[in-house]
C-alpha cells in the first residue's frame, strides 16, 4: 500500500483513516541538497504530479480528491519531499498588485514553476530571485517594502544575518527554574531574545565539552546542522535519527555524504501514514550527559523567525561505577520512561546509548516525559503512549480544584488533523476528556470544561515576520478543513506580546490547564504533538486498543514537582528575570477569539486580497 508520488514521500501527522491527506500546494519542491548540482542555481523543478496509487486499503477510507488518495496510500513513503518543501517555504510568493490582476491571479503556468531552494543556507550563493519561474509581479507604486532580502523565501541569500552576540547566550540572564526557552527570533526587539536559545547556543561549549550526540528529528538539512556545532565539536560522532523511507531516505544520506562522523537510524514506521515528529537532542560531554526536548526541525527555516519552544535537562553526571541501571531516576521517573521511549525504536543504533543513559544519575529531572510511539496498544500498554498517557499523570499527579469545570483546557498547535464528522468522533470523546482530567475523581467534567483552541488566523500569517511563506510551516488543508468547519469555533487567535513574539509564528505545541481568570496553570506541556489522532493516538475496538501512528515527544510540567499548587502565569516573561517563579507561557493569556472576519490558516488555498509583510500575495498551484 504505497505509492511513490514525484513529490517525494508524504507523510503526515494529520493524515488518518478519516483524514484527506494533504497535498502540498503543488508547487513546493523538496530543498536539493548540496549534492544536487541544481540546488546552487535555485534552479526551478517541474512539480510533478503524483503517480496513481498502486494498492487500495479497505482500511482507509475514499477521499474527496483522488489525488490525495494517491498521496495518503503512499503517505508514510510520500512525506519528505512535501514536507522539506514545506519548510522551504517554497510556495511562489508573488508581489501583491492592488487590483487584482489576472497576472497576479495566476498560478504558476508551466509544470517547470516552483522554488527549489538550497537547503543549506549559510553560504549564500546564487539570487533566488533569478531562478523565479514566475517573475513576482511587480507592486504598483504602493508603500515600499523595506526588506530588502531577495523574495524567495528561505532560499540561500534571504536569511537577514545576525551579529556574532546574538549567539551567545547569558547564562546569568536566564531562568532555570522550570529550563523551559523559547528560541532566539531574528527581527524582534532584543529584550525579547534575553533567556531564548539558538541552536548554536545549545550546542555550545557553555553547556559541556561534546563528545558525541544524537538528532532526532523530522527535517534536516546537514550542512546546516554541522555548521551549527562549534567548529570544535564538528566532526564529533552524531547520529541521525528519522523516518524517511527509500528515495527520501536515499535523500538524506546523500546530504551526509561529506560527513563521515555522521551515522544513521532509521526509526521503524509500520502504520501507515505514521511521521517520525519527536524532536531530541542527546548530548553526551566530558562532564556527564544532556537531552533537549524541541519543536524545531533542523532546517535553518525553523530557528529564524518561528516561535519554538525547548526543554533543556540540567546536565546529568556519571553514575559510580557499578550503580545499578535503576539508580539515578528522578521523582517524575524521567529515566526510566525516556529508556522506555528509546527502546521503543528497537534500534541497535541507539542501544550504546541507552547503556550511556543508565550510566547517568538523571535524578534532578522535574518533568515528566510524554511519548508517542507507533502501534496498537492494548491493556497496561495503552496508557504508555500519547493521549492516555497524559491522561494517566494528570490523574495521579494533579489535585481536583474547586469547580474544575471552570478552568478551561487551551491547546495550541501549528498543524490539524482530521477529527471527523464532528467533536463527538474523537475531540470531546477522547481528547478533551483526557486535558480535562483532574486528579482522580472520574473525569466527566469534560462536556462543561471550556476547550480554547490556539491556532493562526490568515492574518496573523500575513502581517508575521516571514509573511505568507510562515504558512509554509502551517499544513492545514482545505481538504482537512472543509470536512470540520464545527471545529473553527474553537479557534482562538496567535497572540504573543507578552513574549514579543506576536509577529513570530509558531511552530510550537503547546497543551495547558488555565484557572477561569488565567492567572494559574494547573498544568503545561511543551510537545512535537499537533492537533491530530495520528499524534495523540485513537481508541479503537470499543476502547480497548489505543492506536498511534507516529513519533511524538513533549515534557510536561505538573506543580507538585515544583512544590507548588499551581503554576503562577508569569505576567511579563522578557526581560527574563532569573528569580521569577511565574510560568513563562509563550503566548497571550487568556486566548483571544476569532472575530467573525478571521479565518484558519490554511496553507493550500490562494490569498491575494492582501499582500503580506513583503509584500507578496500566496497562489499556490
Ligand atoms: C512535519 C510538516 C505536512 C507536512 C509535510 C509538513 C508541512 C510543513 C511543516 C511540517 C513540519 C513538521 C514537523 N510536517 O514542521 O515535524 O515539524
């Protein structure tokens, strides 16, 4: 049940049973990467159409699109050139013109359109602008724009370059307390960077002298990452870990080719339609060892102006010698689970590794460890994994609170899937019964529970940083869309001034109990988990089987760690103060409502009735 679509593999979190699988707006091209002769040109590539499907499923439903149903039987093969493209942000931006012109309406004409874009940016080579195969129209004599990067976006030259400083991270700026950071965001007023984290921060002698890591992760682009490893640690041992399967997969290790310390593991994906999404870092130093829990792939796209949320572990040191396996675990038994969620790759890539883990006292850890894994789960096992799992510590590690049915659950992601007819099929039925639950008493407070869902309207994509090409990042279809119209109700807008991030757009996950004033948290998650069934996991056969279909890990932060009730909201999170015991939520509590104007984002659909911040109008073709 696969099938190759010239697109490249396609894999999907939102892609399910009742799931249209996405289709990429059909101009975005996989990044070449160094290797391919093409990519220093931007030379424009023919986006293909995806050949038929080759076997159909009983299990998967038919779609409204037959060109979906061809990706979606391929999907778990199908992902990665849609997705890379999708983070390349490939999708013609065209110059917004004020009367609506044909010209400007229309798609990409030849078959030969579309950005195919360097996937490593640093060495800026040839203008993107010249490898347009649609010339962007030309703005009339309308406010200028000031940007002055090339209109590709992300391609080689586009990156606006940063000063040496703003690499560095301050130690004694940041707040340890929960050592939950947002990134460092190119273009924001800089109070607003102090205690957020860049991926060369991260990786940097300041927090150990690297002796080998491991990168798990959905996207990478090599060239970039090694580069992101002090020139010092560069050709320390790293293994890759993904989900790419055969041409993708051929993709990838291409890209390494130059890189003989870099090694591979291919995470096991046998549902269909499941995405390696977990996004880890694992650091192994002279002085002891790390893990970073992220929501940034490793493409340059994702650490420029995107909100991303990390968890950076305190650094664990050595175990005595012949400690048992089991010593060292923290209270939230951190070790334990993450040998658990590693073990679940059944890769002899990772089993040095895991003997390294147990050689650590990970015992400082404060949060506790949310996984998703692919399979069928049934019994004990069906509360190792996704939503159920979240749902069993919420039980046993949160206190009921006065009319609980008050404190309404918000979740806020960056991609959706399908959820059905209506919130019955899956969202009320499993999803917001588990966010609802609240100690042990049983958790039927759900149906009055309020559910505020944050997710980017069309305008906040327009008036961001990057401008419609963010929508890139937010692979919500009009397939997907126009079967749940119900579910837009929920929608509340991206709002972050408190974080000066309102104009950063998320990439971040993010799951949280708020009071009915938003002052206290009962609860927070951080995750690679969208809105979908296939990263939260489905009940299936009358709820004694739970099933997952992809990869996913988050931490969650329950207050009795911390010794506290609740979690205070901290009101002004940037500057960073280094004391401050308030939880640093990364938008704008409580969520604002869509108006009636708004509208989700929805990356496969034209906008040309506004340009955005550069001035472009969207047309995908
Ligand atoms: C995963 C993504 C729909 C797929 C191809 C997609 C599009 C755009 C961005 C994506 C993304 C991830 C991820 N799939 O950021 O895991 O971060």
């Amino acid at each position: 049940m696969t099938q190759e679509s010239q697109y490249g593999k396609w894999t999907l979190s939102d892609s399910d049973d009742d799931v249209v699988p996405p289709t990429p707006p059909k101009d975005l091209k996989k990044p070449n990467t160094k290797l391919d002769p093409e990519r220093k040109t931007n030379v424009v590539h023919t986006a293909p159409k995806p050949k038929p499907k080759s076997e159909p499923s009983p299990e998967h439903k038919q779609t409204s699109e037959p060109t979906f149903k061809t990706e979606k039987i391929s999907a778990p093969a199908l992902g990665s050139e849609a997705r890379q493209a999708a983070h390349f942000n490939r999708i013609n931006p065209v110059k917004h013109e004020n009367s609506s012109s044909p010209a400007v309406k229309r798609k990409r004409e030849s078959e030969e359109g579309g950005w195919d874009l360097s996937s490593s940016d640093d060495e800026a080579t040839s203008s993107t602008s010249k490898t347009n195969p649609k010339k962007p129209v030309k703005s009339p004599p309308r406010k200028k724009v000031e940007d002055k990067r090339p209109p590709s976006p992300h391609g080689a030259s586009y990156y606006k370059e940063e000063p040496s400083d703003f690499f560095e991270a301050n130690l004694s700026t940041m707040n340890h307390t929960y050592r939950f950071y947002l990134n460092k965001v190119t273009g924001i007023e800089k109070k607003y960077n102090t205690g957020a984290l860049h991926i060369k921060e991260i990786l940097s002698p300041m927090f150990g002298t690297l002796k080998e890591s491991v990168q798990f992760n959905y996207c990478f682009d090599i060239p970039w990452m090694v580069k992101q490893y002090p020139p010092e640690f560069r050709d320390k041992p790293v293994i890759i870990v993904h989900g790419e399967k055969r041409e993708s997969k051929a993709r990838l290790l291409q890209q390494a080719q130059p890189y003989s310390h870099i090694r591979f593991c291919q995470a096991k994906l046998d549902i269909a339609f499941g995405t390696h999404h977990t996004k880890m870092m694992l650091l192994w130093y002279e002085e002891g060892f790390r893990v970073i829990i992220l929501t940034s792939n490793m493409i340059q796209a994702d650490w420029y102006q995107k909100t991303q949320g990390i968890w950076m572990s305190p650094l664990y040191p050595r175990l005595p010698e012949g400690s048992p396996e089991t010593a060292g675990d923290s209270p939230t038994h951190f070790k334990r689970d993450l040998l658990e969620y590693l073990r679940a790759y059944r890769a002899p890539e990772l089993s040095e590794w895991m003997e390294r883990i147990k050689e650590h006292n990970l015992s400082e850890t404060k949060i506790y460890l949310i996984g998703s894994t692919p399979g069928r789960f049934q019994g004990a096992d069906m509360e190792k994994w996704g939503h159920l799992r979240l749902r069993k510590l919420l039980s046993e590690h949160t206190c009921p609170v006065q009319n609980a049915e008050e404190w309404p659950v918000i979740g806020q992601f960056s991609s959706i899937g399908s959820m059905g007819l209506d919130k019955t099929k899956w969202l009320a039925a499993e999803f917001q019964r588990t966010l609802t639950t609240q100690g042990k008493a049983s958790s039927s407070s759900s149906p009055g529970t309020s559910m505020l869902l944050v997710y980017p309207s069309v305008d906040n994509v327009r008036t961001s940083l990057e401008g419609y090409p963010a929508g890139g990042s937010l692979p919500y279809s009009i397939q997907t869309a126009q079967r749940q119209l119900w579910l837009h109700s929920y929608f509340h807008r991206w709002k972050a001034e408190t974080s000066g991030r309102s104009s950063a757009m998320p990439h971040i996950k993010t799951y949280m109990r708020a009071s009915p004033d938003f002052s206290q948290l009962s609860w927070f998650l951080v995750t690679s988990a969208n809105l979908s069934k296939a990263a939260w996991g489905a009940l299936e056969k009358n709820n004694t089987q739970m099933m997952v279909r992809s990869y996913e890990l988050g931490v969650l932060y329950l207050p009795t760690i911390f010794n506290m009730k609740t979690f205070p909201v901290e009101k002004n999170i940037f500057p960073v103060s280094s004391s401050s015991t308030g939880f640093p939520v990364p938008f704008d509590l409580p969520p604002q409502q869509y108006s009636g104007k708004d509208r989700p984002w929805i990356w496969n659909i034209p906008y040309t009735q506004a340009p955005d911040t550069h001035g472009n109008i969207w047309v995908p073709s």
